[in-house]
C-alpha cells in the first residue's frame, strides 16, 4: 500500500510539474513576443525620425531618397536670389538718392542762396552814399587799356559791373532788387577775369597785388555786419577804387597798350 501511494504522490506531482509548465511556458513566449513587437515598433518610429530629419535638412550627402538633394537645390534657389536682386536695387535707390541729396545740398546751401538772394546785406536800409555811387564809374577806366591789350572779355565784366554796382551799391542800397543777385554773380566773374589777363601777361608779383583790393573788400564786409556805416563806406569806395587802380597802373606801366591797336 505504501509502495502504491509513493507512487500515485508522485504521479500527481509529475502531473502537477507538467501543468505548470505548460502554463509557464506560453505565458514567456508571449513576453518574448511582445517584447519584439515593442522593439520592431521603437524602430520603425526611429527609422520614420530619421527619414523626415533627412527631408527637413537639406545635405549633399547621398541618401536613400534623391529628393533632400533636390529640396536642397530649391532652397538654395529660394534662399539666395531673392537677396541679390533686392541688395541690388536698394543699392541702385540708395545711389539716387544720394544723387538726390547733394543736389539739394548745393542748392539749399548758405553760400548759394545769398548768393543769388535778392535781399540787401546792409542792415541799415536804403541809406545811398554818393562816394560810394562815384566809385561804381571808376570800373570804366581800364576798359580801353584792356581793349588795347587783346582783353576783351574782362572789358566786357567791368562794364557789366559798372551798371550792375550802381544800382545795387548806390540805387537800390538796403532794399529788395534784383540788382543785388546781378551785381554777387558778375563781381567775383569781373574780378577772376581781369586777376588772369594781368597774371597771363605781366606775371605772378602783379597778380598778387590784388590782395590789397580784396583786403578793403573783406575790411567792408566786416564794418557792414556790425552796422558801422562810416566805415563800411570808406573801405567799399576803396575796394573799387584800389582794384581799377591795379590794374590801370599795371597795364599801363607794362607797356601792353598799343599792341592790338
């Protein structure tokens, strides 16, 4: 009966063993299964990253797609034309209106507006000296000497500014005129011409004894600014009276007299 017993106890352990074995046994193949199905997924979705990381960065380095080498060509071609064309143009506004804005600054400037102003200098109004009237005629005198010497065209200036003068230094002194715009742009014009015809003929050392002619000019602007009026009427009859006296005794004492004639 014991030897029966052994037995049927170890008969239903081996039964037992074997059942549980056979539950075991599926249930780790499933974890295996699932397991593998968790890793093919997570590469798949790696894979899948990669793919897109590929498309989104444009790369030159061959792939399994050709279409990163074409996404990187068109945005190159998007990339790097506009730009060109817009850093051109923007430079070709930029050059016109720089263009633009020397233009107005020349003729927006100081110098050039009173230069062509119709507006007096003198801030005591019209107020007309007779020696400065009498100094405008002296700018008559060289004209035959000049004429005689073969220079027309600084006779030409003296006389223009002979009338021009008149009106505005005597006429139309501390008023609005007209003259004022003639006299500012044919003054410096008389003065350059004849400073070259005595320079051309008789040398520098009596080219330069203009400066004494332009030192009474720049003594009468100073006296005019500050409102002294004596003063300023001396120093202007003697910017007139020292500039013809140059050049009568220059080309007189030259012998340039009766060479054209």
């Amino acid at each position: 009966m014991s030897i029966w017993a052994n037995k049927t106890v170890k008969g239903s352990a081996l039964i037992q063993k074997k059942e549980s074995s056979k539950i075991i046994y599926p249930i780790s193949r499933i974890s295996t299964d699932t397991s593998s199905g968790e890793e093919r997924e997570k590469h798949r979705s790696n894979s899948a990253q990669d793919v897109r990381l590929r498309r989104s960065s444009p790369t030159l380095v061959p792939s399994v797609s050709e279409s990163s080498i074409s996404d990187y060509d068109d945005d190159n071609s998007i990339r790097t034309i506009p730009p060109t064309t817009t850093m051109t143009t923007s430079q070709a506004t930029s050059d016109e209106s720089k263009k633009h804005l020397t233009l107005r600054k020349v003729a927006n400037s100081i110098l050039f507006k009173k230069r062509l102003s119709r507006q007096s200098s003198l801030s005591w109004g019209h107020k007309p000296s007779p020696l400065i009237g009498a100094s405008c005629f002296l700018f008559l005198l060289p004209i035959p000497l000049l004429l005689r010497a073969c220079c027309p065209l600084p006779a030409f200036f003296l006389g223009c500014i002979t009338v021009s003068s008149y009106l505005s230094d005597h006429v139309y002194t501390g008023v609005e005129s007209w003259a004022h715009t003639a006299d500012r742009v044919l003054a410096p014009l008389a003065f350059a011409s004849n400073l070259y015809s005595i320079y051309a003929h008789h040398g520098s050392v009596w080219a330069l004894s203009s400066l004494a002619a332009l030192k009474c000019h720049v003594l009468a602007n100073y006296y005019s600014k500050r409102g002294m009026y004596d003063e300023f009427v001396i120093w202007h009859s003697l910017w007139h009276a020292v500039g013809v006296g140059l050049i009568v005794v220059c080309f007189a004492v030259n012998g340039r007299v009766s060479e054209c004639w």
